[in-house]
C-alpha cells in the first residue's frame, strides 16, 4: 500500500518508537501580476545561469514500465550519479518518471521533482506525482540517498552530496524531450516534499539555478536549533547562532538515529554505500550523535555540522519563489524555523508566501479538506501547491493568494469540501499585534501594568532533572496510549501564572515573547549542563479546570547568568475561548529534554523594576480574512 506522501517522516519514527528508546535508557506580496512575475524569474534565472556549469546527467542504468493512468505513463528507473566532493563518489538512485501523454518535443511540459521525507521512498511520493502528472507536469519521484533502494549514506541534506545528486537528476530532466526548457541545460524544474524532502530544495537551489520555485513542507531552517533549541533570544532575530548551546531533544534525536541506522535494514538494496562504521549513516554524522548523547547537549563541532547542513546558513544562494508550508501540530520542526525561513527570503527580495497547515510531525493526519490527491475541492493545499506551480513554472495568469495564511482549529467549515474557509490570511508576518500580560504577585497574569504587584516565585530543579514535567512523548503523542496522557508539572519545580476568567474570546496567531527576572542559586556557566535552563510554555484552562498544552509546544532556554532574560515562545495558532484562562507556566524540567542536570534553585522576579511580562500575539476577528486569494480577489 502506498502511503500518503510529504508525511511519512513521522509514520517511520512511530514505527521505531519503542525500540528507539530502548536503545537509549540502555545506552513582498505573492500576487504580483504574471506577466511581472514571469519577466523577474527569467531575468533572475538567465542571470544565475551565467557562470553555472551544468553537472552532466544522471545515467540510466536500468528501466522498466511502471504504472499508467489517466493521461500519463511512468518508468521505474535506476540512475548512476557522482556526488560528494569532487563529484567523487558513485551512489545509485531509484525513482519513478511520470510523463503526461500529451507531452512531446513540440508541445513539452515542466517538470516537478519530488522526494521522500527521512526513513521514506520514492513510493510515498507517488500519489503526489500521479496528481501533478495529470495537471500537465513531468514528474520525477526519487529516493534521497541512504533511503528506498537508493545507495550510498545518509548525508542530512548536505548541498555537497543530496544537492549534488538532485542536480544530476535535473540533467536528466533537461534531455527529455518531453520536459520544458527555456534554452540548453536550462529545464524548467520545480521541486516539492516534506521534511526531510523540503530541506533538499533549499539544498539543490542552493547549487543549481536551474530550479525555478519549490515547496518545502515541515522542514527546518537551523538543524541545530531544530534537535537542540534555546530560545533565549528576541523574537525579533529568530537567529540562533551564536547562543549557548541549546537543550538536546533526547527523544525527537534518537527517533531520528534509530530510524536511520535501521533503514539498510528496512530497506535492503544492492545498491553500493561508501564504507561506514556506522549503518545508514555517513560517519561524521554517527560522530556528531555520539558527542552529543555523551555530553548532553550538543557541542561546537556538532552545531557546527548541523548548521552547515541548513538553509540559514546558505540562504543568500537562493533567488527564486519560495512557497513554505509549515505545521502547527509540529515539536520537531516548529512554526518559527518557517517564519525565519520566511524573513531570510524576503530580506532578499524573492517572492516568498507562509501557509501554516494544521499538520506537521506530531500528528501527521491533515484536517478534513486540507490534502487531496483525486480532487482540489477537497484539498485547499493541494490547490496553493498547483497554483503556485501554474504560476511560476507554466508562467499561467493565476493568483497565488495572500503572503500569509493560517489555518484556524477553531473555525467551521464543510469536512466534506474544502479546507479553504478555515484559512485566515495576511499581507504579510506578523499577522497580528502584541497584547501585554504583566505577572504579579499571588500567581496572576494581568492585563492592566498599574494593577500588577510586584513580588517573585521560587521553584527548584531536582537532581538530574527528575522528576520531571511531561510534556509530550515525541513522535508518539497523537498515537494511543500517549494521546491520552495530559501535561503535568511536578509541585515545587515550577512558577505559575494565570489570568482571570476571559470575559471575551482570544485569537492567538503567532510568536509570543516572555520577559522576566530569573536567579539561579547554584548555576554556573563553566557547563551548559550546570547553566540555568527552563521550559516556558502557555496553557489553555477549561472552566472545568482541565489544561491544555497548545500543539504540545514549549520553548527551552539556556541562560548563562542572572537578570532580566528574553524568552521566545514557538508559534501557535490557537483560540482562548471567553470562560477559560491562560495560564504561563516557567518549569525547571522536561521529560522530552536533556536539560541541566545540577540541583538548583531557580526565583522568577517581576514589578517594578524587574517587571515580567508574555506578549501574546493577537488578531481580531474582523482582521481575520477568510478564504485566501480567491475571497479576497488578490
């Protein structure tokens, strides 16, 4: 049975789960006129070519018929690239080629390449290529390398390696006589994919001008704030560079090792890989894990590899349309690595648009009307990812809608139709504007600054972080018996502060901030072990008292010293209804983490002069536009 595609990054580490932690308790608008748009992308794209040597295609090694359908046929193939440094290395790739019937050498189409998310294959892509088939696209589903059938080691997405191998197949595309091309070796290619397959497009467009627009899904911007992240920086930067070495998310990492040193396994192939001692996995990589579960967190040499390895660090190398889709139910890869992703491409002047889908790592199932592959009235994606592709590569007079859009959890729609009505949307991130909650005294949360009574809250951090707060348990949670385990905050190891009951209804779209007054007792900063760590998060209490831990997100921060600190909050889309509370909650622990394991005891300060206050980003219904670019005539 094929799986769903841009999701199966998630099903391969609940497949893992178990024995994963086994092995570790034992060891600019985008609606500019077409006509614009396409000038600019050729301009762009005929400059970049100039001084761009073309890397000669992958070769065919063997094919066979695959399936057909309606209006396409397709190709099972294997192809032989040489990847690496200094194209070095000989890796087998397995895929499947989908060609539309009606394309010819007179009458051509442009071409889509797609692959599958970690621990997948080619085969998840396939529904995804047999829609795009039919709407008049050449596809070519693959698997990365390391994955499938595909030979060679897992490389992380390197520009180097998967880049490189992705480039070749581009060359390939450019030969068929049925793919578009707007002069030699210059194919008209968009690529698309999740996670895993997101991250290769900013990979392959970093090194080949020849990609045109891409649609990277749940993917990340710093790989090294995604599996470590520390949060103490200004909302404003969303740059993680250059902070203390962030908090190890033990559980989502060794997920994501097991998953890999098990897929020569899974997946048996007499393709060729380069020797390792480490199964799946290129050494350096086996390395950088080992480093980090030893020390706790990540070190120098570990960020250093993962950031190498990510779109922040190579950005500028990209000039094209951008269309990010990022998840809300997301702990791996949250909303604020998009919203990054997305200021580094307009800084740049590429046409750039944010979708926020309900979907991402930690539950995988799209909402009603969200994803269809058979009919775009039920799939409201689907449709952004067509238009955006008519758009750019078929240079059609279609609208791509809005900059921003939001899905809504809490707005009604038809869960037969589409999705489209529960999207609000923006001319542009931020979507809302702050509203201020002071802290007080007696655990309050307050709105007006000249009721707030100044005072402070001590709680403490037990040896080696146990017990600890339960947050969620990664890459399972939305799977039973985890669905069912609600938040706790063990007595003592936590400050707390609530707001009174809502008198009206709160629309929460986007990165809330948190300032306060923090001391550590016995902190040091010789360790990042010993330095001073905590897990804000938000709730949602019911009248009847039950909480709610939004998307299951909370935001570890790793502080070097005592005094007034920044926190930023990962992006949610959620409404407060009038009756419940909001409720901040600063934690010393979290089960899902690597935190600091010295004892410690932690005072949250706030009023006066060390006032404490959470910005909550907040957008008024009336500032809600429903429906996207089709509603809004854009």
């Amino acid at each position: 049975m094929r799986r769903s595609p841009l999701r199966r990054f998630s099903i391969g580490f609940v497949s893992l789960a178990v024995f994963a932690l086994t092995v570790v308790v034992l060891g600019d608008t985008a609606g500019a006129t077409t006509k614009q748009a396409s000038d600019v992308s050729h301009a762009v794209s005929n400059t970049r070519l100039k001084g761009f040597d073309p890397p000669p295609p992958a070769t065919v090694t063997s094919s066979s018929a695959g399936a057909s359908g309606p209006g396409y046929t397709s190709t099972i193939d294997q192809w032989n690239v040489n990847t690496g440094p200094g194209q070095s290395t000989s890796c087998s790739i397995v895929g499947e080629l989908f060609v539309p019937t009606s394309a010819s050498r007179s009458e051509p189409d442009p071409a889509i390449l797609t692959t599958n998310g970690f621990g997948g294959s080619y085969t998840d892509q396939v529904p995804l290529a047999e829609f795009f088939v039919q709407k008049g696209f050449v596809v070519l589903a693959y698997s990365g390398l390391g994955f499938g059938g595909s030979g060679c080691n897992i490389e992380l997405d390197s520009p180097t390696w998967d880049g490189e191998a992705a480039s070749q197949l581009v060359s390939f595309l450019g030969e068929q006589k049925e793919v578009l091309t707007d002069g030699p070796d210059d194919a008209e290619v968009g690529m698309i994919g999740g996670s895993y397959g997101g991250e290769i497009q900013f990979a392959t467009a970093s090194i080949d001008p020849r990609i045109r627009a891409i649609v990277p899904v749940i993917t990340w911007n710093d790989l090294a704030y995604s599996l470590a992240p520390n949060n103490a920086t200004p909302a404003a930067g969303l740059d993680w560079e250059n902070v203390a070495p962030g908090v190890l998310k033990w559980e989502w990492t060794t997920l994501f090792f097991a998953d890999g040193m098990s897929e020569p396994f899974q997946n048996p192939t007499d393709a060729p890989f380069p020797p390792s001692s480490c199964p799946g996995f290129d050494p350096s990589v086996c390395t950088s894990y080992i480093e980090s579960a030893t020390a706790g967190y990540p070190t120098p040499d570990v960020v250093s590899l993962l950031e190498s390895d990510s779109v922040a660090s190579y950005y500028r190398k990209i000039r094209i349309p951008v269309m990010l889709m990022q998840g809300e139910d997301d702990t791996l890869f949250n909303i604020d690595e998009a919203v990054a992703n997305y200021r580094l491409f307009k800084s740049e002047g590429d046409p750039v648009k944010l979708v926020i889908q309900s979907w991402g790592h930690s539950d995988s199932t799209p909402a009603p009307g969200e994803i269809s592959y058979t009919s775009t009235d039920q799939g409201y994606e689907t449709q952004l990812m067509l238009d955006w592709f008519d758009r750019y590569l078929k240079n059609e007079k279609v609208s791509t809608g809005p900059a921003v859009e939001y899905f809504r959890p809490w707005v009604k729609y038809n869960p037969d139709g589409s999705a489209e009505k529960a999207y609000g949307t923006a001319a542009s991130w931020p979507v809302g504007s702050d509203q201020d909650f002071y802290l007080s005294s007696d655990q309050a949360l307050v709105t007006d600054p000249g009721a707030v009574s100044s005072g402070s809250q001590t709680f403490v951090n037990p040896p080696d972080g146990q017990p600890g707060s339960y947050s969620e348990t990664s890459g399972v949670q939305d799977t039973s018996p985890f669905s069912s385990v609600p938040p706790t905050d063990p007595t003592g190891t936590y400050a707390s502060f609530e707001t009174p009951v809502l008198a009206k209804t709160v629309d929460s779209v986007g990165i809330p901030q948190l300032t306060f007054d923090l001391e550590a007792t016995d902190a040091s900063s010789v360790n990042p072990l010993a330095e001073a760590t905590i897990y804000a998060k938000i709730y949602d209490v019911s009248p009847s008292g039950s909480v709610t831990l939004v998307n299951r997100v909370v935001s570890p921060s790793r502080f070097t010293s005592n005094g007034k600190v920044t926190v930023t909050l990962p992006a949610v889309v959620h409404q407060y209804p009038a009756g419940d509370r909001i409720e901040l909650v600063i934690a010393a622990t979290d089960q899902a983490y690597f935190g600091a394991r010295v004892a410690d005891t932690l005072t949250v300060s706030f009023g006066g002069r060390n006032s404490g206050v959470l910005k909550l980003p907040v957008v008024a219904p009336s500032d809600q536009t429903s429906g996207g670019g089709r509603a809004t005539g854009s």
